[in-house]
C-alpha cells in the first residue's frame, strides 16, 4: 500500500527536488550517485534508500535501474512501484516524473525513447551529471558517438568544476577520433579528482590509440591499486586494458606479465560474483580472442575450458552484443554443441533489423568467429567478407580498442588465405594509424613476404624489432 503523507521536498545531490521526509534517504540516493560515476562497487546502496523510505518515488526508479542490469523482473518491479507513488503529482516537469520516464523506457528496452527523455531532463537540470552518465551510456550502445559529445557539451558550464564531467566528456572526444581534446579533458578530470577510474580509463585509451605503450603501462599501474573498490566492469575493464598495453608493445616478451593479470584480475578471482559474471567474462573472453589472433594458442588452450564452463547458462546471452561475439567464437573453439544454435539465435533476433547495416556486419563478423573459432580460416575470411568496416560496428557497444582486434583477424585471415589485394590497403592505413604497433608492421611484413617483396619485408620486420626493442629497455630499466 502507497502511502500519500509525503509533503516534504527535500533536495538531492544535484539540487532536484526529491518527494521524501527522510534524510536517511536521500543519503542513500546521493551516494548512489556518486558510486554510479565513480563505478564503485557499492551500488547496492540504493535499495537502503528504499528501506528507508518506501514512499520515494525516485527511491524506486533509481532502484530499477540498478536491477536492470541482471533481474529484469525486479526492475520492473519498481518502476511500477515508482509509478504508484507519482500518482499524486500533477507536476509534470518535475525531476522525479522524468526520472522516472526515462527509466521506464528502459526497463521497457526503448533505447530510442530513453535517449530523448534523458535529453529533456538534461535540458531542465543540466547538473545531473547521472543522467549524463545515463545517456551517454545509451548512446555507446546505439553507435551515437556524436550525441554523446553533444549531451557532455550542453551541460558542460553547469559543472566545470567536477571531475566526473571531464572524464565523460573525455571518452565521448576519443570516441569521435578527437584525441587532443580527449586527452585535455581527462587531465582536466585527473587534475581535479585523480582516482576518477573513468578518466583514467579514457586517458588510458588516448595513449594506447597513439601507441605511447610505456606511458599507458607506467599509468595504469601507478593507478592500479585505487580500482580495488570499482564494480567489476571498472576493475576487469582497466586490467584489460593494461595487458592489452603490454601484449600490443611487447608480444611474446611481455605474455608472462599479459598472462599474470589474467589469472590475478580477469579470471577467476573477483569475476566470479552472480550478477557481475557478463562483465567478468567480456573482459577475459576479449583478452582471450587478442592472445589467440596473436599466436599464444597454448596461453589460451590452458584457461579458455574453464571460461566457457559459465558461459553455458542462458543468463549470460544476449547481455552485450560484443560478448555475445566472444562466445560464439569461444564456443566454436571448444567445440561446444550448442554454438550453432546461439548462431542461429542471434540471426532470428536480429532477423527484423536486416536493414541496419551495423547489426549486418555484426552478423558477419559472429559468422566469421565461428569458423575462425574450428580453425577454418578460409570460410571465416569468407564470412567476415572482403572488407570490414569498425565503425558500422559502433552499434555493438565497443570501443575502438575492442573492436580493433576484428580488424586485425581479418588482416590475418586474409593473409593465411592468399587475399593479399584485399589486405594491402587495410596494412597500410593501419601502418600510418599505429605505426608504434609492432604487429601492425608484423603482419604488413608477411604480406610483404608473400608478395616477394624482400626489401620491405626487410624494412617491416625492423620496424617490429625496433619496437620490441623498446619494450626490453624499457622491462630493464
């Protein structure tokens, strides 16, 4: 039963007004926020502000957004709750009535709709750095890089003074190529908080884009210690990041380093937690596919049966598009019975949005991994097709370094199977791209080979000794 005795408006962190007579809750809420932008690990907080108030609608929306994540039932649960407890407002502009909009159409997965109403109440409380966060979120996985640039500008002089302002307006700029200004910006967040995990992260990917290595790994690893209390999408997905830095510099030489943040941070130790499993296993899955596409088979013959003994639940399916691609592949690899129906499941889900020529691509490329994944490099080079497009992509909800590593299969496929016309131009825009990636110039100097070229082959093979050379003054020093 709803009670209707609320006549107090107290205020949250943002300034909004919130329908409660409880300090205790509105506690509870603001430190939701904050564990929210700092992606703590104490996001639980929210359903004390439930306990403490069963009333407060905003309590309830708040609270549905947390369960969205892996109870969908629950989600739902609260908004209608939430619904009950607006009966009463006839306010319609009111920060809790839009709050509540936008969740519902969340909960509802109208990502479009969502989008907007986040929109609208960043246009009435351009404080509310959380539903910034919101919709940025939405827009990574609908591919609307622009949008997310746009939203962190509008509110922008509103919060010029917050960390967790620079740092999402940081990853949107490197998400739109714009690096300098990325790079400006998460300094700027840094400088004002400097244990703002996403800041961290969004420099992080600056300066592995521009394969400034040494400066990603010195970084990381000086921060690596404030992610103990990040909610495992932060702590696996920064880890990621800096074996990522160390297998992209030093290749063989660094695995022993790649492979002991593997076993130490991604799998199994603080992944194994029920409802954070989907983003435990993205991040070791993804490290995974590099090591693999790489050729350190034995480093994942030796860990990837246990990793796909918890991708068997249904749970975990069809969470994120990207993980999705990652099991697909691993499944394959392990020769699992059940790859071909998740195949075939993911083309029936996909079967009303043919037209999207994002979720097309996509479907080519979880085609391609299924076979690359049984060792048939040829129809995986096939399936992939004969060129491949990152940025169609972006609707996936990846990153350009997680999505990077698709290109670079397809690079290797092409090159195992003879289609060196087709690989040519994608080497040499990636040579100019990365030229600090030593298997960048790897592979350009196997095309090389194939093309009989000793010249420059000679000249590839150096460039990736150079490198690598790097890497071992740098382990010596």
């Amino acid at each position: 039963m709803i009670a209707d005795d609320h006549s107090v408006h107290m205020t949250d962190l943002w300034g909004n007004n919130v329908l409660t007579n409880s300090n205790a809750c509105i506690q509870c809420i603001n430190s939701y926020y904050l564990e929210v932008l700092a992606y703590g690990s104490k996001q639980k907080v929210i359903l004390r502000a439930v306990e403490e108030d069963p009333n407060c609608a905003l309590a309830h929306v708040l609270s549905a957004l947390y369960f969205l994540r892996f109870d969908s039932s629950k989600a739902l649960a609260h908004i209608e709750t939430a619904k009950r407890c607006l009966l009463n407002s006839t306010h319609e502009r009111s920060y809790e009535r839009m709050a509540y909009l936008a969740a519902e159409a969340l909960v509802k997965m109208q990502s479009d709709l969502a989008l907007i109403e986040y929109s609208k109440i960043l246009t009435e409380f351009p404080k509310d750095l959380f539903s910034l966060k919101k919709a940025q979120v939405l827009c990574f996985y609908m591919g609307k890089c622009d949008e997310s640039v746009r939203l962190a500008s509008q509110v922008l002089p509103w919060n010029n003074d917050e960390a967790y302002m620079h740092g999402m307006l940081a990853f949107s700029l490197l998400e739109t190529q714009r690096f300098d200004e990325a790079e400006r910006a998460a300094r700027k967040a840094l400088m004002i908080r400097s244990d703002d995990k996403w800041a961290q992260h969004a420099l992080c990917h600056v300066l592995q884009y521009r394969c400034l290595f040494q400066d990603a790994i010195q970084f990381m690893e000086k921060q690596s210690e404030s992610w103990n209390d990040c909610c495992i999408f932060m702590y696996s997905h920064n880890w990621w990041h800096l074996a990522v830095s160390y297998l992209d510099w030093g290749g063989s030489h660094s695995i022993n380093k790649v492979i002991d943040i593997y076993d130490n941070h991604l799998w199994p130790c603080k992944s194994q937690v029920l409802d954070s499993s989907v983003q435990g296993l993205l991040s070791a899955l993804g490290l995974l596919l590099r090591l693999q596409v790489k050729g350190f088979t034995e480093s994942v013959k030796e860990r990837i049966y246990q990793l796909t003994q918890n991708i068997q639940d249904d749970s975990v399916w069809h969470k994120e598009k990207l993980l999705d691609l990652l099991m697909i592949w691993s499944w394959a690899y392990i020769g699992g019975e059940t790859y071909r129906n998740r195949l075939r499941e993911l083309q029936e889900r996909l079967s009303n949005q043919i037209e999207n020529k994002g979720l097309r691509m996509f479907m080519k490329v979880a085609k391609g991994l299924n076979e690359y994944g049984k060792g048939n490099f040829e129809k995986a080079f096939n399936a992939m097709g004969s060129e491949i497009q990152l940025d169609e992509l972006k609707v996936i909800g990846a990153s350009d370094e997680q999505l990077d590593i698709f290109e670079e299969l397809w690079c290797l496929l092409a090159l195992h199977t003879g289609h060196l016309e087709e690989v040519y131009s994608v080497l040499k825009k990636r040579t100019i791209t990365f030229p600090g990636s030593p298997s960048t110039w790897d592979l350009m100097a196997e095309f090389h080979r194939q093309r009989g070229s000793s010249d420059e082959w000679k000249k590839a093979q150096m460039k990736a000794f150079n490198i690598k050379q790097g890497y071992h003054r740098f382990m010596s020093c």
